[in-house]
C-alpha cells in the first residue's frame, strides 16, 4: 500500500501541469483558485501553471463554441417552437447577438457570464460569430480572468500560512465551501433576475 501511494504521489507530482489543463476544461474557476492557493504554497511555478490554465480554459470554450455551431441551431429549429422559440424569434436575437457580439464575449468571458457563460458561448457558435474574433476575445478575456481567479487563490494562501495549524484544514474548507455556494447563488439570482 504504501508502494502505491508514493507511486501515486510520484505521478500526480509529475503531471500536475496536466491534471491542471484536464482540470480546467471540467471545472475552470474552480481548479484555477484552487492552483493560486497551491502556488503560494510553493506547488506550482507560475508560467507552467498559468498556462495550463488558461489553455485548459480555452479548450472548453471552443468545445463549447463547437456545440453551438455544429449541434444546437438545427435542434432549435426542429423542437424550439415546443418551448416558444419560432425561426424568427431566432433570427432577432441573432442580428442583436452578431451586431454586439465583442462587447458580449469580452464581458461574458470577464463575469463568468453572469451564470450563463456556456450559453453565451454556445449562441456565439450558433450564430457563427466568426471563429477568428471569437478566439481572440476569449483568449485575451481567458489571461485577465485567470489572473484575477488566481490572485484570489493566492490571497487566500497568504491568509492561510497565518492560520495556526489546527485550524488549517477548517479554513480551506470553508473557503472551498463558501466559493462553491456562493457561485450557485450568484447563478440562481442572476437567473431569477432574468438578465
């Protein structure tokens, strides 16, 4: 058993930098506060990691761009009109979307889409934002939001070195807890506003 564990500890401590990209594309805000905290506790150096990130990060938007693109707008036209969505209904919203669709990316991508980041990058595929501006909105938008999430990540490792030992593993708990909660609150309102 203990052979194992230390195999295992060997591998994950050689691909970190790839369990990170996996990371990101599965869960990003999450695994990319988690990595600013693990980097002030001396994890992680910052270039490898940071582009991990921002890479793994990118990757589930095009994933997400590709869903719109190849696999909603003909499943809308075929069973939209069941939830109220008409082919005309669709062509508004697509003039309005393509007409400011770099103010919303940009924006989508810096507010984690106020709740709605995957359908707003799905819409951008269905309407065909042209893949060029969509790759260069989401990337710049992509380093600015990785730096914020990991800077949190980091001041709350800066908190958590000055925590007596006892009380460690209470705090990142809590932490873990509350940002988890607080983004499914921050979803729900946000839906129940309508925005």
């Amino acid at each position: 058993m203990t052979l194992f564990l230390h195999n295992l500890i060997v591998w994950l401590e050689s691909s970190k930098y790839i369990l990170l990209f996996i990371g990101t594309i599965l869960e990003g805000p999450v695994v990319m506060m988690a990595s600013g905290f693990l980097y002030k506790l001396g994890s992680f150096s910052f270039f490898p990691m940071y582009i991990a990130l921002v890479f793994g990060d990118f990757v589930a938007d095009i994933l997400w761009y590709c869903l719109g693109r190849y696999g909603t707008r003909n499943a809308i036209y075929k069973y939209g009109h069941y939830v109220g969505v008409t082919p005309e209904t669709i062509a508004k919203v697509e003039n309005q979307f393509l007409k400011f669709h770099q103010k919303i990316l940009i924006i989508s991508k810096l507010t984690m889409g106020l709740g709605f980041a995957a359908v707003i990058l799905v819409v951008a595929g269905m309407f065909k934002v042209p893949f060029k501006n969509y790759v260069i909105l989401n990337l710049v938008g992509g380093f600015i939001w990785t730096a914020f999430l990991i800077a949190i990540g980091f001041f709350l490792g800066n908190i958590f070195l000055i925590i007596p030992g006892t009380f460690k593993i209470a705090f990142a708990l809590a932490i873990f807890i509350a940002f988890i909660f607080g983004l499914r609150y921050a979803n729900k309102y946000l839906k129940n506003k309508n925005i």
